[in-house]
C-alpha cells in the first residue's frame, strides 16, 4: 500500500478519515504530536529538549522535528506504507520531507487534498455540540444530524455543550495560517503529480469511499 499525507483545512474531517484508514488497512498513523509525547518520556538529551522546550510552551525547531520523522519512518511498520498526519504544515517542510523519503528510498505516495469550501467548515464548527456524558457528537447545523430534542442527547439523555475552541474566532486564525502556510503545499505536490483530491462537502462515508478509490 502507498503511504498517504493528507492537507486539509481546519475542522475538514482529516481525523476522522485517518482513523477510518488505520481501522480498514491497519497502517500506521504517524504524527508529530504522537512523535513528540513520545520523545518526551525519553531520558536522553533529545528527550529532555522537548520536554522542556513543550513545558514552556514553545515550538520544537524543525531540525530535530525533522530528525525524529526520520528516525520513525525508518521503523520496520512503516515500510508498508504510513499516513503521516499533521507534516509538512508548510512548503519548507514539504521539501525537507521529500528529502527524507528519498532517503529512506520511499515514495510519495498519495497526497490527499480534502477540498471543501470555507462557508461549509464555520457551519459545521459554530454548529457542532458535544454530549457531556457520552461525547457523541451533533451538529445543529446538519439536518442529518440535530439531536432530536435541543439540547440533549438521542443516545443518553445527556446535557450537549459546545466547545470552548469551536468558535468562528479561533477558527479564522486557523484558517488563515492555513492558506499562509499549508496551501502552498498544494501546488507543490500537484506540480509532483502525486496530488489527490476528494470533494469534503461530502458525508464521512462517501468521503471514505472516495479516499478508498484513490489508495
Ligand atoms: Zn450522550
């Protein structure tokens, strides 16, 4: 199987679909958030710089990012094909990436761009709620999916709440870092001719079953 990336805005459903991908195929899901809590138990130097560097609240420079994606690449579970989540979040360290896969003599594999318009992404952030007792997830926004009394659970009778970050704020700072920064990537990628797109607007399974084509 072709190792897969995915770029895909905020709130877009990359979690999800990665997750359905780990279930189905059972590759490996590799990301840097998972990498560096990882590190962090270590007791090496390299350990110990994350750790602190995490603690004080700031970013682990991209050398040593870009060494521990390396160094778990290289491991024999990824040899079969990986999702990396999370990496390259900009054009710089889409080039660095390459370099490492040519190193390690991999390939590309699929890039999958989740394209759905901005308009669709605040609907379903202002609109989701979150059960409090049992987590299950509604969106008042999506007929489909409102609870049938407001405010309280189908499954469980619980109280839904909204969370604190789902808010069209915190939203459009992150949406803008992500045209800065990631869209670039993009073109990157399609100019490689290994880009992928699937159409986001979708429901989670026909986006599923579109990825499923693809890989
Ligand atoms: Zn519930």
């Amino acid at each position: 199987m072709k190792n897969i990336m995915f770029i895909a805005p905020p709130a877009a459903g990359k979690g999800t679909q990665a997750e359905l991908i780990v279930e189905k195929y059972h590759l490996p899901h590799i990301s840097t958030g998972d990498i560096l809590r990882e590190i962090s138990k270590e007791d090496s130097e390299i350990g110990e710089y994350v750790r602190e560097t995490v603690a004080s609240g700031q970013l682990v420079k991209d050398e040593i990012i870009y060494q521990l994606i390396e160094q778990r690449l290289k491991k024999e579970d990824c040899q079969n094909g990986y999702i990396i989540d999370g990496f390259p979040r900009n054009l710089e360290q889409a080039c660095e990436y390459d370099k490492i896969i040519e190193r390690l003599g991999y390939d590309i594999g699929n890039v999958i761009l989740i394209d759905i318009d901005k308009a669709t992404l605040e609907q379903r952030i202002t609109g989701r709620r979150i059960c409090a007792n049992c987590n299950a997830i509604y969106n008042i926004n999506d007929k489909n999916n409102t609870p049938k009394v407001e405010s309280v659970c189908d499954q469980c009778g619980g109280k839904l709440y909204q969370r604190s970050d789902d808010n069209l704020e915190s939203f459009q700072t992150r949406y803008k870092t992500y045209q800065e920064k990631t869209e670039p990537i993009i073109e990157h990628y399609k100019e490689k001719g290994v880009l992928k797109t699937v159409n986001g607007n979708e429901t989670v399974e026909n986006i599923f079953k579109e990825i499923e084509k693809i890989i």
